[in-house]
C-alpha cells in the first residue's frame, strides 16, 4: 500500500508526486494532463511553498505592498507556511492522488531536503529543455512581466541572473539523487513531451502510480513563450 506522508498539519495530506520545473520546460502543459485525469487533484497556481524564502529564485516575494522590504524565513515561520501549504489541498477528495508544481523546486538549493524532511515517499518529476532553447524562452517570458529590458544578448551580459542558473541541470538533479532514490525521481525531456506527449504522459501516470485511463485529455500547450507585439 502507497505510505502517506507522516508529517502533516492536522492530518492534511501533502502531495503524492511534484512536478518540480525545470521553467519553460512543459510543466504547466503536464499539469494541465495530469489534472484533467480522474483521481488526479492537483491546485491551479504554483505554490513554490518549499522555496518560498529562496531570495535568489524569488526577489519579488521580498517586496511587501506598500514597497518595504518584508522578510520571509521558511525555518521560523515552519508551522505558519506548513498550514498556508496544506490549505491549497483541503478540497482534493479522500481518494485519488495529489500533486503541485512550482518551477523554482528543481533550481532552489533549499527544495530537496526540505522535501525530503516533509515528504520522504514523494514522487518528483522534473522536464528539462535544451538549455539554450530554455534560457532563451525564459527571456522573453522576463520581457513580457518588465523584467528585462535589454535584448537578449545585453541581458546575458549585464544581468544573466537567473537565466543561466536555471538552465545548470546536472548540479540541481544531483541534489535531488543525493535525498531520493533514484526510483522516485522521472526525468522527461521537453522534445519528448512536445514529439510524443501521449506517451509521456503514460509512462508519468506509471511513474506516480494511477491506472492507466482508457483514453487521455486532449494536448493543449500551456504557457507557451510569446514574443510581445511591441518591445
């Protein structure tokens, strides 16, 4: 029988599987499959619960609305943000599996042991893109929410940031080898989910432990990057 995790507020549940990034790599296109699946609950927004104090991933989350500065310390605040995290999954029914995806997971120093602390029998599949293709995608996606406004060549030069962290898969994966077995972590590549989505999908839904369905949701790319009309 599938062991639920044993650390959870008022007996909560907690996610069975996280589809933990890479950005621009198909996450959300695999989070819209996977949630339309019967037995499937997984909430709409990234959470990034498990980075949430990770400055480096999340400069914006620093900025309180008035324009202060607020400080966030996942450690301190532990019992706070746990709650916070388990509300996103009051409405899943008694059966079936949970999920969540946050795209900073796979890239954040801090995400593999606290997952590991929290949800030792977790499943993590993480997509990964060609690293130029993905750092590429990533730009434009900054350009569209004003964080960049340089070209793309200027922005590696004078602000790489996140751009080029994101795109360092074998250093972030082996954080991840060195907290789970290697039988709870997927890979899948972003060619592969866009040459055969039908298929990967299948082999995520044996990974995570579902029947198979006799038939899959429709694929529909979500999120995909867009150049804007006017730069």
């Amino acid at each position: 029988a599938r062991r639920r995790p044993v650390n959870q507020p008022g007996g909560a549940r907690l996610p069975d599987f996280i589809i933990g990034g890479a950005m621009k790599s198909g996450t959300s296109t695999l989070h819209q499959m996977l949630g339309e699946l019967p037995g499937v609950f997984i909430p709409d927004p990234e959470i990034y619960f498990f980075s949430i104090d990770d400055i480096e991933q999340h400069p914006e989350f620093f900025v309180a609305g008035d324009g202060g500065w607020q400080n966030r310390d996942f450690d301190a605040n532990r019992d706070e943000y746990l709650a916070w995290y388990a509300s996103f999954f009051a409405g899943a029914p008694a059966s079936g599996m949970i999920g969540e995806d946050s795209t900073s997971y796979l890239h954040s120093a801090r995400c593999a042991t606290r997952i590991r602390a929290l949800l030792p029998h977790v499943k993590l599949v993480f997509l990964l893109r060609d690293p130029a293709a993905r750092t590429y995608s990533h730009y434009w996606h900054l350009v569209r929410t004003g964080r960049a406004t340089e070209s793309f060549e200027a922005t590696l030069r004078h602000a790489p940031g996140t751009l080029f962290q994101r795109s360092r898969y074998r250093e972030q994966l082996e954080r991840y080898l060195a907290c789970f077995p290697v039988e709870r972590v997927k890979v899948i590549l972003f060619e592969d989910l866009v040459e055969r989505p039908q298929n990967i999908v299948r082999e995520v839904i044996d990974f995570i432990g579902l029947p198979q369905p006799d038939r899959l949701p429709a694929v529909a790319h979500r999120n995909p990057a867009r150049v804007p009309r006017s730069i």
